[in-house]
C-alpha cells in the first residue's frame, strides 16, 4: 500500500499516526517512517496491520531483491574473456 493509502486507511478507523505512537509508546517520526517504508519496526508494523485487520505483507510487501554483485562464475568467465583477446 501507499503510505497515503495507509494513514487514510488509519484515519477510517480512527487512527492518527500521533495517536497510534502514542499508544505503542514511540515517537511520531518512527511510526511516519515505517509507514513510508524508511524504517521497519515490526511492533509498528504489527498494530497497524492489526488495525487494518490486513496482513502486514499485504500492506508492506516485500521487494524484490536486486543482485548487485557478480558470481564467482560470472568473474571467472570475464577474466577468461579479457585473457583471450
């Protein structure tokens, strides 16, 4: 979901993002940030999908994970190209 899908989702069922910090004992700025995805605190994450009644992944789902660094057979067969030409 959208952080602006979840805070009116929170407000259908009066909620704010100050109330509900305040009912888990936490500042405001933690509880912006983990509805915007910056943060993760899973006892955030929990209430607010409790509250919700949705599942937390069906709020937050999780993302893809990008592959940033080269196999060691990816290497090996760039070595073995530069050493060829």
């Amino acid at each position: 979901m959208h952080p602006e899908e979840i805070k009116a989702a929170l407000r259908m069922k009066g909620y704010t993002l100050a109330a509900l910090a305040d009912d888990l004992g936490m500042s405001r700025s933690v509880v912006s940030h983990v509805v915007a995805g910056r943060a993760q605190s899973a006892r955030v994450a929990q209430r607010i999908a409790q509250i919700l009644g949705k599942p937390v992944v069906a709020i937050w789902p999780p993302k893809p994970q990008s592959k940033l660094r080269r196999t060691r057979e990816q290497i090996a067969a760039q070595r073995a190209a530069a050493l060829a030409a």
